[in-house]
C-alpha cells in the first residue's frame, strides 16, 4: 500500500551525516551511542511516512571505513532471558540475529561488550557462544554504588577494572538489542582509559526520537511517548538546555537525568576545557538532524496519531496477556487525550466489530451458540488510488482474517465475489485433514489459506492473480475483534501488514463483556 510521503531519507542523510562528521573532528575518537533499532526501524518508517527502515544503515555504509561496531548486552538481561516483543527474540538471540543481519549487509561488528556482569552463568556460555564465532567479547563487571560513589567509578577499581576493548577506526558506534544495556556506561569507561593511553576520544548520542527541535507535544514526540510508555518514558524540556541558550529543547527524562550524572563524571576525569567538557546539556550531546527530513508535516502528524493509537491497542493485548500493567494502560490513556484521539479512530477498528456482529447474526442470531463471533478489517487501495475498507467474518471454513485476506485479494485483483480462488478439492482436503489430527477448529488460518491459495494457482489463473497481488497488502492497515492464532497473526506480519486487535479472548463468560 502507497502512502503519502512526509519524509525525504535522501535529504536526512545528507544533512545527518555532515552533523555526526562536524562532531567527530573535535575528537581523536568518537563513541556514537545509536538509541532505537539499528536495522528494521519500523517505528520510524511509520510515524515519518518516507522513512526506509534501513536508513541507519544506509548512513553507516556511507560513513564506510571510519567506523567500527561494538555491541553492549547487559548480564542481568541475558540472564532473566530479556524479550524483545518486536521480533520475539531473547536479547542474546537478537545480538546474534544483528551481528548476522549486519555482516550480510557488509558491516562487521568489532565486538561485543557484557555489561553488568557478576560471574553469572548464563553470561558465560553466551561469551563462549560469541567466541566460538570468532567474535571478540570483553567484561564490564558491575560497578559497586554506580552511580552514585563517582570517586570509586572515575578510579583503577571502576572504570579502570573494566575490560578495555581496542578499536581502530574514528568512530565507534555502540549498539543494544534495547535500553539499559549499559551502553553509555561502557562509552564513559573507554573514554577514560582512552586518556590515560593518550586518546583524546569523545561521546555523542544518536537518538531519533524524540526530535529535539519539534514542539514539545507534537504528534511525533508523543508517539515516542506511546511506545516507551511500558518502561515509563516521557518527554521533558531540557532544563540544561534551556538554562545554557535560553531556547526551548525536548529531550526525553533517562537522557535528562544521566546527563546530570554524566557531567559529573566528565568534570572528574577532564580539563575543563576539553571539547567532551563543554557540554552544556543532553541536547548538546546529540546529533539528531530528523526535522530537517520532514517534508510535509500534515502527514507526519497523521501518521503519527495512527501510530498511537496502534501503541494504545497493542498496550491493551499486552494486558489481557498478562504482559504489561494496568499502569502503563493509564498512561497510555493520557496520552491518547494528548493528542485527542480515541481507539475508533483507526479506521478498521468499527469495520472489524461490524464484521463480527454480522457473523454473529448469521449464526441464527446466536440462539443456543457458546462458540466466538470474530471480525477483520483490512483498510486497501483500489486500482484508482482510492481507499477501501474490506471485512471479513469467521465461518465453518475460514477465520475472519483468512477471509478478510482472500476478500482484500480478489477486490484489488478485480475478480467477483462469487468466483472460487481456492479449488473446493483442497479445502475440503484439508478441512478433513484437521478433523483426522482432531484439532480444536477445522476452519482454515491465514496460513492454511495462502498455502491452499498457493496450491490452487499451480492451475488456476485467477488464484496466481491473488498470490502476484499479496505484496500489494505490504503497509495495509488491519484490525480484528478477537486475539488471534500464531497461523493467522504471524503470517500477516511477513507479509507486512500493521496489525492491531480488540484481543477479545476466543471463549465465553471472558473479559469480553
């Protein structure tokens, strides 16, 4: 699905890597803290319409042969088996998923660095795991009152016990599967070791949210809001900032309050008139350039409320699975009032409701039935550009999203209602298949569906039309009543679709009521 664009990624560049450029030649050596997503930066390719998920790697490749990369992983996150919701990963597994991703990419990580570590076990198998890859790994233990006893951090029993990581090139970006991985915390260590040996090295943050210089509650900033809101992040006018220049930037509140921290310690290990020491606020440490690639700032807004709204369902399932709390519902509450929306202004949300009272009414209106009443929405662009809403309700023979998935095909494809897709012969195959295996629904998930659908387009001209049109539903909107079956959940995400979900439970006498 094409959608307006509101971000020039070719003009970001431009401007973001002369910044990053200007801020390396006050320095031997430049730590880059990367805040967010190294690669799949799908946040960002939402809320700035325009935006490639690849783009930070599309700048690293362009600063070429003056970078190196090392990633942080904390011992305490390995050890509690950290998940990382976006991909379902462990944080060990997603170190590992990025250093793959990056080397395919031609970008070699130069080594990973274990923070917080305290003889645990789990941390050990994983640095051999790294080093029977041929990859370097060096120790950062945890440091006793960090950071409150600065004289203890900023000595040779804290920083200067930490495990010290050779590196080659001008700057060394420093990456995590996710926060509090003790990214900034292994920058300071280096920064100080780097010169007792003589390195005159520095630090700066690549964060691209929230934009420093948007208004404090522009729809871009809350977004940000919306997606940390269940580590309890929230946007805050830099004080430092604003003290220093008297001008108006908005920062988030971990950066506010480790720069304060941060300060101190660089005031313990530098001269004043160092260019690391000078300064004067988080906002100074950055070198975020994003506004400067916005290009129309109507759709950034409407994307970016969409986007909140997402977060505001996604918070809401999270709960109903036992995998977040009634708190970060309350912010998230807050927030949606920031911006003066509510969850039914998400296009497919009513739609989807619709469809399921319409499944419900078709079953004899219910009478006597305990089973579930499920709707789908997928919001489409027709052939002429124009938007289309199409449903689809659960019935003896396929989930509401499997249908609301064929529907989406067919009417992009252009082939009436009546006309079969899917060979009769193979439904009713494997239909009789899954009462032979005696699983608990006979009606066929999203990905029974596309592989009957791939099946029937060996001989069928009308079933190849709707397996060419499915990378047309990449970016497509798509919302369901109820929460739904890895079979129909996971194949829409690779298929790219922005799921959201009511994620009523699939039985009765429920917190559906």
């Amino acid at each position: 699905m094409i959608r307006k664009i509101g971000f020039d990624t070719k003009k970001y560049l431009t401007v973001q890597i002369k910044k990053i450029l200007e801020r390396v030649s006050l320095f031997d050596k430049l730590y880059l803290e990367f805040g967010g997503k190294l690669h799949y930066d799908y946040h960002a390719s939402r809320v700035l319409p325009g935006f490639a998920i690849d783009t930070k790697i599309q700048m690293l490749r362009k600063l070429g042969d003056k970078i190196e990369i090392v990633h942080c992983i904390s011992a305490r996150d390995i050890e509690r088996r950290k998940i990382r919701r976006d991909f379902g990963l462990t944080y060990e597994d997603q170190t590992l998923k990025d250093i793959k991703d990056l080397r395919e990419l031609g970008l070699e990580v130069s080594a990973v660095v274990i923070n917080r570590f305290s003889n645990e076990w789990t941390a050990k198998k994983f640095k051999q795991k790294l080093e029977n890859r041929g990859i370097r790994v060096f120790i950062h233990y945890e440091i006793p009152n960090y950071p409150i006893d600065l004289d203890f951090v900023v000595s040779e029993k804290g920083y200067d016990k930490q495990e010290y990581a050779d590196t080659e090139k001008k700057i060394i970006v420093v990456t995590a599967p996710g926060p509090g991985s003790g990214k900034m915390s292994f920058c300071m260590a280096q920064i100080f070791q780097d010169r007792k040996r003589g390195i005159k090295s520095g630090f700066a943050k690549f964060e691209t949210f929230p934009i420093w210089n948007l208004e404090f509650n522009h729809p871009v900033n809350v977004a940000y809001e919306a997606a940390t809101a269940d580590i309890g992040d929230y946007n805050i006018v830099d004080p430092f900032h604003k003290a220093a220049y008297g001008i108006t930037a908005i920062n988030y509140n971990r950066d506010v309050e480790n720069f304060a921290i941060m300060k101190k310690i660089i005031e313990k290990m530098l001269d004043k008139k160092d260019a690391l020491a000078k300064y004067k606020s988080p906002t100074d440490m950055g070198v975020n350039m994003a506004k400067e690639g916005i290009i129309d700032d109507d759709v950034v807004r409407e994307a970016s409320t969409q986007e909140i709204i997402r977060r505001y369902f996604r918070y809401h399932r999270e709960f109903i699975e036992g995998d977040t709390t009634h708190d970060t519902l309350e912010r998230m509450n807050k927030i949606m009032k920031k911006v003066d929306v509510k969850p039914e202004d998400r296009s497919v949300v009513l739609p989807a409701r619709e469809a399921a009272k319409e499944a419900r009414r078709r079953k004899d209106k219910g009478k006597g039935y305990r089973g579930v009443f499920c709707g789908a929405a997928i919001e489409i662009l027709d052939d002429s550009g124009r938007t289309v809403i199409i449903k689809g309700k659960n019935s003896p023979l396929l989930h509401a999203e499997s249908a609301a998935i064929l529907n989406a095909t067919k009417t992009i494809a252009k082939i009436p209602d009546e006309v079969n897709v899917i060979s009769r012969s193979i439904i009713k195959s494997m239909i009789q298949l899954k009462k032979t295996m005696e699983l608990s629904s006979n009606s066929l998930d999203v990905k029974e569906v596309l592989d009957a659908l791939a099946a029937s387009a060996v001989s069928d001209e009308n079933s190849r039309k709707c397996v060419n049109i499915l990378k047309k539903l990449k970016g497509c909107e798509v919302h369901t009543t109820h929460l739904m079956d890895d079979g129909d959940e996971k194949p829409l995400k690779q298929l790219g679709l922005n799921i959201t979900t009511d994620a009523k439970l699939p039985f009765p006498n429920s917190l559906n009521k």
